[in-house]
C-alpha cells in the first residue's frame, strides 16, 4: 500500500514539474472516405490489402482503419481524432487528404458488399488468382 502511495505522489510531482500529465482533450471521429483503390478480383482466402484516401482530415489525426466481416458483408470504416491541442489556424489550411492501409479479412471466393464510412457501397469480388494489394496513385497539386 505505501508503494502505491509513493507512485501516485511520484507521479503527481511529474505532472507538477510539466514532465507529462498535459490536460489534451480528444474526441473520436469516424471521417468519410474520399475515395478508395480496389482491385477488380480480390485474392481470395488471404487477407488483402487497399488504400484509401480521407475526404478531408481538418484539425484530425492521421486516421486508422478497421475492416470487420459481419453478416456477410465487410465494414470499413476510419477512426480519427480532433484534439484541443490542434493548431490554431487548422481549420484554415488545406484540407489534407491523407492515405490509409486498410487490410480487407480473408475471404472466400464470392461477392461481398463493401460498405464504407460515407454512406458509400461497392462490390468486392473475391476469388483465386486475384490480386492481395491495391494502391492509390498520389494526388498533383495544380
């Protein structure tokens, strides 16, 4: 018990000192997908990989992706997050449109809907000698 004692106020006096314990705040978002890099014929029974490219990620950190198969259908949705310690003036920049890996479940031969965060739907074909990766060509600034 003094142990635990001696590491609260251990770590109290960190926090104190500006060594950690900041007070950011973060709130999790579920972005939109921009758009997305799928192959015509997924390799099936292996798991694949895709890309795809936020709509916008304003003030938000770099998204991750999850990809569940439910139901006979596979959900893809993004996780971000908008923190109090984004800078100031981000919601002036340019809406940064970064790249995400998503890694598709295996999956047996057939067709799949794909149902994307932003009300988007495609149609996965999965079968042998498909292919296990896709990728985005990067955007041209003009």
């Amino acid at each position: 018990m003094r142990l635990r004692v001696c590491a609260a106020a251990a770590l109290a006096s960190l926090c104190v000192a500006g060594a950690g314990c900041d007070s950011v705040s973060c709130n999790s978002i579920t972005p939109a997908a921009g758009s997305l890099c799928l192959p015509g014929v997924v390799q099936a029974n292996q798991g694949s990989a895709i890309e795809v490219r936020e709509e916008c990620g304003l003030c938000s950190t770099i998204p991750s992706c999850e990809t569940i198969l439910r139901d006979g259908a596979v959900f893809l949705t993004l996780h971000s997050q908008v923190c109090s310690d984004a800078p100031q003036n981000c919601a002036a920049q340019d809406c940064p449109q970064r790249v995400v890996k998503c890694t598709l479940p295996a999956l047996a031969s057939g067709t799949y809907p794909l149902v994307v965060t932003g009300n988007q739907n495609y149609v996965l074909s999965v079968q042998e000698g498909g292919q296990s990766s896709c990728k985005l060509p990067a955007i041209t600034q003009q």
